[in-house]
C-alpha cells in the first residue's frame, strides 16, 4: 500500500547538510495502524513529510497505493494529497478565522463536490468525533481535545485511505489523548490505513505495528499483534 | 469559488480590509473628480481662439517726442509692415485675444437704460482686420475703407456699423442667428450701429469669461498715446519676421519705442499656465495617491500571507493546488477593491454634485465611473498579484514544521 525504498532525504543550507532520512526502507499494508517512535531528530516528521508528499526526496522510490509517485508534479501531489491523504497535526492546524463546519469544508472545496455532498461529509464526520453540536463555534472556542476531533473530522471528510498523525496527542492532556487515540483506533477498524507518530509509549503499544526510528533509518520493526499480546513493546 | 468562508473569514479581520476599502473609496472619488476637472480644463484650452495663431505677433510703438505724429505714423507704419514680404496683413488693434485685457461694451437689441445689455468683448480694426486676424466671415460683408474712422481716448461716441461673432449674434437674436445682419443693436443704451457682417469665432480676450466666444469689431483706428499693432506673416516667416519688423518700426522713427513685442503662441502658453500648472498638479496628485493606494493593498496582503502562512501550509497539505492559494488572495482582494469601488462610485457622484454646484462645473460623465472601477481592479490586481504569488509558494510541510 505504502513502500519505500531507500529513500534519502539530505538537508543543505550554505553551511551544513543535514541527512535526514538514510536509505529508508519500509512497507505499510493496507489497514495497518503504524506507530512511529525515535529520538527527537531521528527524521520522524520528514518521512510523514514524504510519506504525505509534503515534501520531495533526494533518492529512492516511493510507491502509494500501487503508483510510483517520485516524480509528481506539485499540482498532481497537491491531487493527490486532497484525495488519498488525511492530516492530522500536533497542533491541530483548524483555521482560526473559521469556524468549525467551515474547517471540515476546507479539502471538501478543494476536491470540487457539490454544495449538498460537502454538507452531508460535513455533518456525517463531525457525528463521528462527537461535535455535530459545534458547527457554528470557532476553533478557539472549543477544547484542545475538541480541536483536535474537528481536524480528524476535517481528515476524514475526503475518505483518504491514508490518516497521517504527527504526534496527535503531542499538545494533549493524558486524558483526552486517550480519547483521541480510540477515536483513531475506531477509524482504523473501519478500513483506514494510519501513520502516527509519537513519543508516548503506550500509545504507540496500542497500534498494530512498532517502528523505531533513529538517524533516519529503521531500527526496529515490530507487529504488535504478531507477538499476541498487544501490551509489550517491542522495542 | 469559496466566496462565502473567504468573506466570513475577512469579517473577523475587517479592520485592514475597511481602511483599504475606505482608501479605494477616496482615491477613486479623487481620481475621478480631478480627472473631471483636468478633462474641462483640456476643453478650455483646446478652444480655438479663432485667430492664424502660429503666424500671428504683435508690439506697441509708443512715441514721446515732441513732434510725434501719431496719426500720420501709424498710417506710415501700416503701410510699411504690409509692404513688407513674408507679411499676409496688419492692423492697428486695441486689444489681443487670449491676452487677459481689453474693452467690453453692453449691446442691447432695444435702445434705452433698462434695456438687458449683452456683455461683448471690443475689438477696434480697420479693413484689414479680418483677414489679419485669420477668421472666417460667415455673413454680410467687411468694413470698407471709408466705414472707418479715427478714435480719441476721449472719444464716447460709437461709429454705426459693426461686425459681430456668430455666439454674439445667437446671444442677441436666438431665433435665427444669421438674421441680425442688417439689424440695429444698441450701444451705450442708445447709439444705434447696424450690424454688416458675422464672423465664424473670435475670442474675447479673457479666457476665463463665460461669454469667451463674444466679440464685436469696430471700425476704428486709434489715437492713444501707444498703438499695439497685430501682423499676420505667410508660414514659417514669423520669427524672422518679429526682429525685422521691430528694428524697420524703431529706425523709421527716433522719437517712440517699440516694445511689448510677442508671438500669439507665447499669448496662448501664458493665458494657460495656471490652467496646465493645475491640471498637472491634479495628476500627481492622483498618481501619487494611486500608488499609495497601491502600496497599501501590498502592504495588507504582505501582512495577511506573513500571518497566515501556516494556514497556507495546512490548506496546502489538504489538497489546495498554488493556483488555489494564489486564487484565494486574488478573490479576497477582489471582495475589498469592489467594496471600496462600489462606495467610491457613491462618494464620487457625491463629491461632484458639491463641485458642480460651488464651482460651476459641468457635472460628470457617468462612464468615468465604470472606467474607475475597472482601473481600481486593475491597480488591486497588480497590487495584490506579488503578494498572492508568495503565498502560493509557501510550502506544504510548513504545516507541520511550524510549531
Ligand atoms: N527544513 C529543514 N532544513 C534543515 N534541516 C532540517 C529541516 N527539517 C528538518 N531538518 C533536520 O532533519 C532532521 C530530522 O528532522 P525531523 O523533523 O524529521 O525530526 P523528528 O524525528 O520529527 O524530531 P522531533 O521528534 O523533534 O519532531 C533534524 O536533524 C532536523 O534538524
Ligand atoms: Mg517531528
């Protein structure tokens, strides 16, 4: 579903080069619920970056959904990103000036549906994460947690096939980022394919697969559920 | 286009994009008014004085020896400038056209003091007045060498034919213009003089006048003190002509000067200098407002992309193509110039009803409006179009590189 191989990610200003990623390699199947942890440093973000064709890459390949996607152009990622991808950022990146069914709408109008369809997206995700009641409130009137329910509702809209999360629950509180990870879990039970990163342990034991990065490689892999118990880490 | 969540967004950040409204809204009511006044300014200058101007100068000769003969001199100095070869005619003239100073005289239709007296610019020539002034004699007919006499400073008594311009005859005799030849119009509330002829255009010397195109010629040469004369050269011989006329007039005569001498062109360029002084203020000023205008909306749209680039990088990771950022602060910007066009068309129509009335000008023409605010959302769209572009090119992975 999601294959890299060897993909290298170099960094340069005037004076430094920063290898972010080296010679990646790794595969995520359809319905995986993925969990990355490192250091900070360790290129977490930049291989969601490339993963979400956020950002290019210096070498390798990157196959999504079964299509060589290197050498897109920034109109064909930007298609892609919109119909494929679903983000959720640590700082839940709503639109301020917005209020909270018109964040949702913001993919949904760039996708190009009709007036009736985004409506119903809209309504129907914003049921799923338990804010239909919220429509009209602006961003900074809702909770942390609350906010950050809007963005998974503003991902899921398009039905992506991918959901990627850099650090969801980074600017949570323990308690809504429990909340947070089992709305993730729900959605992932209902087909979609997740890329989370994170720093907390035991959210990462949650997910179905470990992978531990550390100077821009894969340290370890592990399938949670290959080992039986999804409590131990793999690490 | 997302016209609605662009709107409600700008609602929550109206302060900027109220005052850059309200200064589309000034400049363009500027722009256009003065744009109004430069236009009738324009009109006023390029009003043909009816005059040969290009081959036309005149001078005074002014004498102040005892044994000065004026009357016999100015028959001699007549004679000798339209001798002279590169000389069309000349004449002996109270006053020139477009100079600022003359004579005006009421005629009236009806002898007597109560009579409404019809304000006229006066012109004294003899014969060869037409034809040195260059214009064209529409009806009746010339003076003739006997209709004209002479006239002391002293003198208040009026000879009894005239020539009038056409605007002078429309003025009098509304009705049939071409009819007041062969009719009596009064002078001085009773003098009668029987109108001979009518002439194309001849401005009175004041251009500011409202009755500018209003003249009368009489058929008289002048016993003053200082005769101004006019002289008419064939093309091209004018500025040849004006030293050699100057020193013929000084040398035939030790006992007066010659003085005041200038070519009609110079006349006009003068009569006009305020009127271009003005007029060319009024375009800087508008251009100078138009860039500050300009700058302004630069300055916004720099601000708003400074301020939303995070929100650009999100809507990027979400699907939204460069031309879609790009597009989305085209829209907004397009929103704000219509909102200040659309008020500046009020305050314009507003603003020109006030100048029609305090300073009489002829009220607007209305396309200037629609003109306006085509160039409002041009000068907007080039303002904003930088700013637009930076935007487009703030990457995706700000999103979640920015903290
Ligand atoms: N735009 C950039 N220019 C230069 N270096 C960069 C840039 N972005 C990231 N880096 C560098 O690339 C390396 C990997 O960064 P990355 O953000 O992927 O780490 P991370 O694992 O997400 O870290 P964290 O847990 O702190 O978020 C770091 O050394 C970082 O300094
Ligand atoms: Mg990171």
């Amino acid at each position: 579903m999601l294959s890299m191989q060897q993909i290298a990610k170099v960094y340069r200003t005037d004076t430094v080069e920063t290898h972010a990623l080296r010679e990646l390699t790794l595969t995520v199947d359809e319905g995986d619920f993925v969990a990355v942890t490192g250091p900070s440093g360790s290129g977490k973000t930049t291989f969601l970056n490339i993963a979400g064709l956020l950002e290019t890459f210096s070498s390798g390949t990157y196959m999504l959904d079964g299509r060589d996607v290197s050498n897109l152009n920034d109109s064909a990622r930007s298609k892609l990103r919109n119909e494929k991808i679903g983000f959720i950022f640590q700082s839940f990146n709503l639109i301020p000036d917005l209020n909270i069914f018109d964040n949702v709408d913001v993919p949904l109008r760039y996708r190009g549906f009709k007036s009736a369809e985004r409506k119903a997206r809209i309504e129907k995700y914003l049921d799923v994460v338990g804010l239909s009641g919220r429509m009209k409130h602006l961003p900074s009137q809702l909770s942390g947690g609350q906010q950050q329910r809007v963005a998974i509702a503003r991902a899921l809209a398009g039905e992506p096939r991918f959901l990627l999360a850099d650090e969801p629950t980074g600017n949570l509180d323990s308690a809504m980022a429990r909340s947070v990870m089992g709305l993730l879990k729900e959605i992932n039970e209902e087909g979609t394919t997740i890329v989370m990163v994170t720093h907390d342990p035991t959210l990462a034991n949650e997910a179905k697969t470990n992978i531990h990065l550390k100077d821009g490689v894969v340290s370890e892999t592990a399938s949670i559920s290959q080992l039986g118990n999804g409590k131990q880490n793999a690490a | 286009m997302e016209f609605g969540p662009i709107l409600r967004a700008m609602t929550r950040n109206k302060t900027g994009a109220i005052l850059i409204a309200l200064q589309i809204a000034f400049t363009m009511t500027i722009m256009i008014n003065a744009i109004h006044i430069i236009e009738e300014r324009n009109d006023a200058m390029a009003r043909p004085s009816g005059l040969d101007e290009a081959n036309l100068f005149y001078l005074t000769s002014t004498g102040f020896a005892d044994d000065f003969n004026e009357q016999q001199q100015i028959e001699e100095d007549l004679r000798q400038i339209r001798a002279l070869s590169g000389v069309v005619n000349a004449v002996q003239i109270n006053a020139i056209p477009l100079s600022g100073g003359g004579w005006s005289m009421g005629l009236s239709t009806e002898p007597g003091a109560d009579a409404d007296g019809t304000g006229v610019a006066v012109y004294f020539v003899d014969e060869h007045g037409i034809d040195t002034f260059g214009v064209e004699q529409v009806a009746g007919e010339n003076f003739d060498i006997t209709d004209v006499g002479w006239r002391e400073r002293t003198d208040t008594e009026w000879p009894d034919k005239t020539i009038l311009t056409v605007a002078m005859a429309t003025e009098m005799f509304p009705d049939d213009p071409m009819s007041a030849v062969g009719k009596t119009v009064y002078i001085n509330d009773t003098e009668p003089m029987t109108v001979i002829g009518l002439i194309k255009t001849l401005q009175a010397p004041w251009n500011g006048w409202s009755g500018v195109e209003r003249s009368m010629l009489v058929p008289q040469k002048m016993l003053f003190g200082s005769a101004r004369y006019l002289i008419r050269t064939e093309p091209g011989a004018r500025d040849t002509l004006m030293p050699q006329v100057e020193e013929m007039l000084a040398a035939s005569n030790r006992g007066r000067i010659i003085r005041s001498m200038r070519s009609l062109e110079e006349t006009r360029e003068r009569s006009y200098r305020g009127d271009r002084s003005m007029t060319l203020m009024l375009k800087i000023v508008v251009g100078i407002l138009t860039a500050v205008t300009a700058l302004g909306i630069v300055g916004l749209a720099s601000f708003a992309v400074n301020r939303r680039t995070r929100q650009i990088g999100t809507r990027r990771a979400l699907g939204a193509s460069k031309g879609d950022i790009m597009r989305y602060f085209l829209v907004e910007n397009f929103m704000i110039t219509t909102m200040g066009v659309v008020l500046g068309a009020i305050m314009t129509v507003i603003f020109n009803i006030m100048l029609v009335d305090s300073l009489s000008l002829p009220p607007l023409n209305v396309w200037y409006i629609p003109a306006a605010v085509l160039v409002m959302w041009a000068v907007g769209f080039l303002a904003v179009s930088g700013p637009a572009r930076r935007a487009s090119n703030v990457p995706p992975a700000v999103a979640t590189r920015t903290a």
